[in-house]
C-alpha cells in the first residue's frame, strides 16, 4: 500500500471545484465545492461565475481534501490537474493553483484530460481497467465513445455527439418544462412515474446511412419542445412525467445501442460508462440489460464518481506515476479543446522528474 503513488488531483472544468486524493488505486478524499446554485437562477452555466467561485473555493477544498484523506501535503507523490477540455477561465484557476502547490512543494505536475480522467475513475470502483476498454461518457458537455488500450497514453475516439451533448438535452427540456436546473436529476426522478413508451420521439443518427457512432440530440430537443408548446397552444396540459420518461428513453436508447454495437465491432467485452449522465437510473438498466444479452461486462462507478469530481483527475495521476509517464512543463497551459487522444500533457524533456531546481524542499506550510 505505501509503494503505491500518493496523488492530489484538481477538477475545475465546469462549476464543481473537486480536489481528489488517491493512493494507487483506493479513494482516500474526495472533497467538492459546487456553485451550481449561484447559476441555477441563469438557467445554466455562466463561465466567469464559475471562475470566481472556483478562486474562492480552491484553497479551502484543497485543505479540507488532505485533512479527510489524513495525509500531509508533503507526503504526495504528484499533482494532477485538469488541462482540458472544458472553461477556459475555470480551467485556468486550477491549473495555475496546481502549479503553485507543485512548485511550493516540490511535486512533479500532471496536466491531464477531463475525459481521460472520468475512464480512469472506475479503477477507484472496481480495479484496474481492462485492456482495451469501451467507454461511453455522457455529460453536459460531451457525448463520447471511446476505445483505451492504455488509458494514460492511448484512448481514441469512436464516435461523439455532432451537436448537443446529451446532458445539454437534458437540461433544456427539463427548462421547456419548467423543472428547473440542472436537468437530468430531475427528469429521472419525474420520469419513475411516467410512460416511456407514451410518445414516439426520434432517435437521432440511427437511419441506414447515418454514422454509426456520433450521436445527435438537438432534432430530439426541438421535437420534444415543438410536441410541448402545440400541447400548451391548444389547451391540453402538458403530461409532464410521460414527456419526461419518453424523451429519456429515446436518449438512453439511442446511448445504449450504439456502445453495444462498437464493443461488438471491436471485439471488447467492457464497456465502462461515465460521466454526470451516467448516475441516470434508466441509463443504467437499459445499459445492463443490453449488456447481459451482448456478453458484455458493464462497469459503471457510483453516482457521486460519475459527476466531475477531484477522485478522478487524482486517479488519472496515479497512473501517470505509476507507469512513469513524462510530467509536465511549468509553462503548462489551460487547453479548453484538448482532444481526447492526449491524455495527458507531458513536458518536452520527457521526464518523470521536473521539479523546480531551486530547491527540492517542501515549501509548503
């Protein structure tokens, strides 16, 4: 256990502030600051007042991490970050706070990808990934299939969303409704006690001559919201629970069919999903119920390691330190359309120690 890389990890891709401790495998912290509620009232996202909350949050989160974990800061191994994708501003506040701590305390930095990390956070659940693995991510700001065969050097894409992220759908169908933000917890929930069969929404790029792995959610939402408003512009009410219910299964259908169908093609028996709309329930039993009829295992972390935490950027860096990938550069940079096939952002020397030259001293106090 103690040979295994201690790691603090950094997420400020989006509005949560996660800082993460990991040991080789095993979840010791995983403290967050959300300031969802300061966009609620906008009705999503506003970057700058995520960047500012991230600022606020950064240091007490940090602190609040290493005294769960009960572990000093000088103790670590490394510090990952999240490099990108994601806000650039937001980004940027995490990035500059992990190269002050790496500097201070004289720690190698990683530089890591948000999407990257939400694969590497299953080790935390249930073990090392297998080799390839399929994964599936769907989140509010990406819709992803990827294959990894080495999840700190080699993941490539299969197929992504050409427009709205599934999560976006969520969101702005569950405002249509006025259900509030964010989305999809509330969907699901009104969704238990609603028909999925009740209306036939589309399912986006599954015709003959369609790509076989991208995937398309705005024809869904402008369907969805036209079916509401003529509803409304005649009178009817609105049967909030079966809209909600059908518009969720014509998404998880449409996620479902085509993660199956790549592990098929490619021959991998995994299939890892990931991300905030991963902690959907129905998500989660059409997956295993296709699975089981396709002979294939499903790996899907717990709620709270779907939505963006600090646990999986620090997962990520252990690997990194593990496998003794190349650290990153000081002049590391926020790159908020990172492509997935970095997985992390190593320095030009190639070099797993990069520390400062000044002084190898814990500066941290």
């Amino acid at each position: 256990m103690a040979d295994e890389p201690l790691v603090l990890g950094i997420e400020t891709s989006c509005d949560e502030t996660g800082v993460g401790i990991v040991r080789g495998h095993t979840l010791l912290a995983d403290a967050i600051a959300s300031s969802v509620d300061e966009h609620a009232r906008f009705g999503g996202v506003v970057p700058e007042v995520a960047s500012r909350a991230h600022l606020e949050a950064m240091v007490p989160t940090i602190d609040r991490a290493l005294k769960e974990a009960g572990v000093s800061a000088k103790d670590l191994d490394g510090i990952a970050v999240t490099a990108g994708p994601g806000l650039a501003g937001a980004l940027l506040v995490g990035v500059s706070a992990a190269k002050a701590y790496a500097y201070a305390l004289g720690k190698p930095l990683y530089g890591v990808n948000h999407l990257a990390s939400h694969i590497c956070v299953d080790q935390l659940e249930h073990g090392a990934l297998p080799e390839p693995t399929m994964a599936l991510l769907v989140s509010g700001g990406h819709s992803s299939l990827l294959l990894s065969t080495d999840i700190t050097a080699d993941v490539r894409p299969m197929g992504s969303t050409i427009d709205d992220a599934a999560g976006e759908a969520f969101d702005k169908i569950a405002r249509v409704l006025n259900l509030g933000f964010p989305g999809g917890p509330v969907i699901d929930r009104y969704a238990k006690e609603g028909d999925p069969q009740a209306i036939a929404f589309p399912r986006g790029l599954t015709g003959p001559r369609d790509p076989i792995y991208d995937f398309s959610f705005s024809g869904l939402k402008t369907a969805v919201a036209r079916w509401i408003e003529a509803k409304r512009a005649a009178g009817e009410e609105v049967p909030v629970r079966d809209v909600a219910a059908s518009f969720q299964e014509a998404v998880v259908d449409v996620l479902t069919r085509k993660a199956v169908r790549a592990c098929k093609d490619e021959g991998v028996d995994h299939l890892m999903i990931g991300g905030g709309v991963a902690a959907n329930s129905r998500l989660r039993a059409l997956a295993q119920e296709r699975c089981e009829a396709a002979g294939i295992r499903l790996r899907v972390p717990r709620p709270k390691l779907c939505t963006d935490n600090g646990a999986m950027v620090a997962a990520l860096g252990a690997e990194m330190v593990a496998r003794n990938r190349a650290a990153s550069d000081w002049d590391l940079s926020a790159d908020s359309s990172l492509p997935v096939t970095d997985p992390h952002v190593p320095g030009a020397s190639h070099t797993h120690d990069h520390v400062h030259e000044v002084s190898k001293e814990n500066l941290y106090s």
